[in-house]
C-alpha cells in the first residue's frame, strides 16, 4: 500500500506563488512516477505535471514556464512550485505516484487565487 500526504495549499493572492508538497511512503519502488493533477470547480480533472524517478517531466502547455515539478528520490517528495498564480489556478490539487500499473492518490489540497 501507498500514502500519499500532501501540504502547502491555501490562498494567495494574484500574482503569488504556492509550493506545494507530498511525500509518499508504502511499498513504493524506486522506479515510479509522480505528478500533479488538478480539478477546478465545474470542470474535470486535468494534468498539471508529472516527473519520473529520473527527473523527466512532463507539463500542461498552459502551465508550462509558471509551474515547476520537483521531486526528491531519497525522501520519495514529489513539489510543485507555482508562481504568478491566475484566479483560474483555484482547484484542488492532487497528489499522484503511478508505479507497476497501479496509481495513487492523495487526499487533495486546496489552493484558491483571490484578491
């Protein structure tokens, strides 16, 4: 089994900047995936970006060049640093690790752009 335990959600105003975090801990092996994915009010859910076990990432086409994805093997931490944050940026976010054909999934964490 797989946890997934996500942090630093919240509101920030236009323009702002959020990291988010989420470390995993389970029956992970050190060839896996990890990413971010979000669902905004009234919408679906939609890719943010992902990165491999060896740091190959994947993103949005919107989101590219305002949110970067990060991750730390050793601690199995997946990041998503996201700057100059948009009103339509509001969603809940949500931690994944794809891993031997099997995903997971964090809780969610909210993250509101507002003034």
């Amino acid at each position: 089994q797989v946890q997934l335990v996500e942090s630093g959600g919240g509101l920030v105003q236009p323009g702002g900047s959020l990291r988010l975090s989420c470390a995993a801990s389970g029956s992970i092996f050190s060839v896996n995936a990890m990413g971010w994915y979000r669902q905004a009010p009234g919408k679906q859910r939609e890719l943010v970006a992902t990165i491999d076990a060896f740091h190959t990432t994947t993103y949005a086409d919107t989101l590219k060049g305002r949110f970067t994805i990060s991750r730390d093997n050793a601690k199995n931490t997946v990041y998503l640093q996201m700057n100059r944050l948009r009103p339509e940026d509001t969603a809940d976010y949500y931690c994944n690790l794809a891993q031997m054909g099997d995903n997971y999934w964090g809780q969610g964490t909210q993250v509101t752009v507002s003034s």
